[in-house]
C-alpha cells in the first residue's frame, strides 16, 4: 500500500501556492524590480518561490496526515519495481 499521487500532487501544488502567496504578502519583488526590471524581476521573484515551496512541503508532508488522512491504493508490483528477483 502506498500514498495516492493526487494527495502528493496536491500538497506541491499547495506549498508552491502558498510560497508565492506568501512572498506576494511580503513584496519581494520590491527588492527585484528596480534592478533587474520588470521582466527579470518577476522571474527571480517567481523562482525564489521553489525553495520556499520546498521549506513548506517538509512541513505539509509532516502536519497534512494529521488534518485529511491520505488515501491508501494498492501498487502493482511489476518486474520492473522489483528486478525480477523472484525468478
């Protein structure tokens, strides 16, 4: 039994949108515009989101269980997942 890909699909997808919330909040691209312009300002405050998201998913990954239960499915071992060790 693992852990659905949705309910992993769905905590990236919360922790990237919540590192760029939160850095739209803090107005990070303050700090960008004026020297980079508006162009590569917008990218280097839309990529400084990635760390941020990462940060955040190490605490979604630990508190999430907690709050909704993940879905548990059954895998399908194949011969590619275990070698073919069997034979």
């Amino acid at each position: 039994m693992v852990i659905s890909l949705t309910y992993g699909r769905v905590l990236m997808l919360l922790s990237f949108l919540t590192a760029e919330i939160l850095l739209w909040i803090v107005n990070i691209r303050q700090l960008f515009y004026p020297t980079l312009g508006v162009i590569f300002g917008f990218l280097a405050s839309f990529s400084l989101g990635y760390p941020l998201a990462f940060v955040i998913l190490t605490v979604l990954v630990r508190t999430a269980p907690r709050v909704v239960a993940p879905k548990l499915v059954s895998r399908n071992w194949g011969s590619v997942t275990t070698l073919d060790l069997s034979k």
